[in-house]
C-alpha cells in the first residue's frame, strides 16, 4: 500500500508540475522552499543535544504551537528546536513567532520516502511532534524507522476526515501503529483516532491549545503601535472581520455602509484582515469602490490613517497584536460553506465574538463558547438576506453596551476555564522528550 500511495503521489505531483512552475515564475505561493521540501534543508549540528522537530501546517498551527515551544524551551533548555511549516504564510510567520526560541525554521519535506529520508538525515530528531491532523503517511514510518520518537499534538481529526480515512482503515491502521503518542483536543477526536486502527494506550486527551494564547510583549507592543497609528478610541468603535474569505469582505463592507449610514453619532471604523495574503489586492480593489476612506497598513504612515473609515490589515502575523483595539470581532470563513477559522485570539483579548452559520472547523469550542453565552452566531440564511442579518447584528452590539461587555466577559472565561493544555501535554510527552533540565 505505501508503494501504491507513491505512484498516487507522483502522479498528482506531474499533474500539478505546470502549476507549480508558473507558481515559480509568477506569484510564488506554491513553489516557496521547493529545495526544502525535496528533502534539501540545512544540514543541522546540534552537538550531541536532544533535537526536537515541531511541525505545524499554517497560521493556525503556528500560532498555536508557541506556548507549547515556550515551555519547551524552558523544562529542556538545552535542546534544539526546529520548527518546520507546509505554507508560505505559516513559514513567514514562523521565522518572527520563534525567532526568539526554533534553532532553525523550514519547509516540511514533500511525503515521498526519499525525501522524507533525506530530511530526517540532515536534521536527526530525536523527538517529532506533529501539530493537529499532520498524518503524512511516509513521514509518520519512516521518522519512526529512524528511531526518533514520533507523536501527534493538540490532535484534531473531524468527521469529514475520519470518513475519508475509513475508506483505508487496514492501511491507516499501519501508518498509526508508528506513533508512539496522540495527545487530542477532545474526546471525540480521541475515540475517531482509535476507531482508525491507534492503539487505546497510545491516546490521551490533553485540551486545545489555543486556550493557552497569551499575547507577547512584541504582540503588546504592536498594539500600542496601532493604537496610535490609527488613533483607535472607543469614540470610533473598530469592528475588525478577522481572516475573512471571498465573498466575506463585500457582505461585510455592504454591511459596515448601511451601519455607518445610520449612526448619529460615535461612527464606527472598520478593520479588514483577509485570511490569504494572494488576495489582499484583490480586497484593496474592492474598498476602492466603497467611497469610504481607507489605508493600507503595508504602506508608510500619514495623516491618513488616522482618520481613515476602512483600515486594510494587509500584513502577516498581526492580526493579534490588532484584536485587543477592537470593539468586536467578526470571525470569517464562517459566512460560506468554508468552516470558519478561529475564536480563540480575539476571545483571549476579551472581545464580542460574532460568527456566521459554518464553523465546521471548532464545532467544540462553539459549542463551549454559545453554552456560557460569550459569541454570536448568525444563523443560515440565503445569500440575499447575509448583509441584512450582519447590519442587525453590528447595530445590536454596537448600541448595546452591557451585551457587548457580557459576550466579552463570557469570552474571556472561557478561554480561563480551559487553559492547562501545555502542562498537560508536556507531562504526557515527558517519556519522549526524557527527564527534565529545568523544573
């Protein structure tokens, strides 16, 4: 089956060699850290201390990855961390989120075992934890077959792919029987991984680790920053549309008009924070068209920001430096049939989270967070009715203050009442990663 599941490989890799090549030559999105990931990342030494390898997929990950790092980086002080992504936006983020903790940050290596091999040849890990739902077939053997420890983090595996996995399940039943550890954010995801083939006493469930989210202080001082670029007060509340999708940004902005149109006094600003970078052209063209005022956050500062009724937050790893300025958060992704993205960051920042009907992606952590009465959710409605739906919704918590504060006070205890995640996962990684340096 491994032999079966190269060709597939392969073959989907010659499909798609014409995109990656005009990738290469036109925007490189796809073709960033090619080298790397053929397996030709920078010979390591780490001499002779334990290396320990941190894979996380995008931004996601990333960010959710760091007070994991931290407290790594504090009980084995002398280990070495290398911090691997499969996406640009989580590489660039990656190089600033542990510029201050990874030894070295790269590309994760295409799943063929030649490159997997020659990765692991260069770098020598002794421990491999893999953020979320990263199950790469040949990486998962043949890091084993290397004698490195091998294990899943802050695991999270929705129904979707445990039915895509089903269709494999003798196959996926060998590719699990190599981990040597599942540490999974809910029981649910645990019991769908052993329905898979993972032993029982393999798996454990340690809690999400974005409930463990603490701003930095460059994080703290970033806000400040915007705060006086923009001069955010509470007389202009900000409403921020956090990681949004096409066509997200034209409901929104449809949506912050009508709002805008009809308050008498304390007008509201906007910010915009698309979820991928490609497209924030393409946003910048549309605010372009809304007779608003707006400013880029790319470009140099001036007068204008200050002012400016739509800020476009057209950059990489702010968006949580950005949460703490806002009123309330819309959370994008979550208007189509896309899954949403994260609360966990503007509900750490203590915010009115609002959601749209698709949060398929933390079905978990809405749950929690609707329950203890801390987020909005709209509910589904067609497409003609999302922008009246939004307008009620912005105008409701603008107006009123108490439910406003209440979401937000909500939030933030949810956020509390489940933090620990890190500890939890540490003491259980603890038979791979050996006795502690610094206790």
């Amino acid at each position: 089956m491994f032999f079966l599941y190269e060709i597939i490989l392969s073959l989907g890799f010659i499909v798609l060699l014409p995109v990656f090549l005009f990738d290469a030559l036109f925007k490189g999105k796809y073709a960033a850290g090619f080298k790397q990931r053929l397996g030709f990342v920078p010979r390591f030494n780490a001499n002779g201390k334990k290396v320990i390898w941190v894979h996380c997929v995008s931004v996601g990950e990333t960010n959710a990855a760091r007070p994991l790092a931290l407290k790594i980086k504090q009980d084995y002080p002398d280990s070495r961390l290398i911090i691997s992504t499969t996406t640009r936006t989580g590489q660039k983020l990656a190089r600033t989120v542990f510029s201050d903790l990874a030894d070295l940050v790269i590309y994760f290596p295409f799943d063929w075992r030649s490159t997997v091999r020659r990765s692991l040849r260069r770098l020598k890990p002794s421990v491999v934890l893999l953020m979320e739902t990263e199950i790469w077939f040949n990486f998962i053997r043949e890091t084993s077959k290397s004698n490195a420890r091998v294990a899943i983090v802050n695991g999270r595996l929705s129904e979707r792919s445990f039915k895509r996995f089903g269709y494999i399940k003798k196959f996926m039943r060998r590719v699990l029987g190599y981990l040597d550890l599942a540490l999974m954010q809910e029981n649910a995801d645990a019991m769908r991984l052993m329905s898979l083939g993972l032993r029982a006493s393999k798996v454990r469930v340690t809690g999400n680790l974005k409930f463990d989210h603490d701003l930095n202080d460059e994080e703290h001082s970033l806000t400040a920053e915007f705060r006086k670029r923009f001069a955010v007060t509470p007389e202009a509340p900000l409403i921020i549309a956090a990681s949004t999708h096409s066509p997200e940004e034209q409901w929104i902005v449809q949506a912050f008009k009508e709002v805008w149109k009809t308050s008498s006094e304390n007008l509201p600003r906007l910010m915009i924070a698309p979820r991928h970078p490609e497209r924030f052209a393409e946003v910048a063209q549309i605010l372009k068209e809304t007779g608003f005022t707006w400013v880029r956050r790319s470009e140099s500062a001036s007068s204008r920001d200050q002012n400016a009724e739509i800020i476009l937050l057209d950059s990489i790893g702010e968006l949580r430096a950005a949460y703490p300025l806002a009123e309330m958060v819309f959370v994008g992704g979550s208007l189509i049939p896309h899954g949403g993205q994260s609360v966990y960051e503007p509900a750490a920042a203590a915010k009115a989270i609002l959601t749209g009907p698709h949060t398929a992606n933390f079905n978990a952590a809405i749950h929690e967070f609707s329950e203890h009465e801390a987020i909005v959710c709209l509910p589904k409605v067609p497409d003609e009715e999302i922008v009246p739906r939004l307008v009620e919704a912005f105008r409701n918590l603008l107006i009123d203050h108490v439910r406003r504060a209440t979401l937000s006070t909500n939030a933030q205890a949810v956020m509390n009442n489940n933090r620990g995640a890190v500890t939890r996962t540490i003491e259980h990684l603890a038979p791979l990663l050996g006795a502690r340096e610094n206790r």
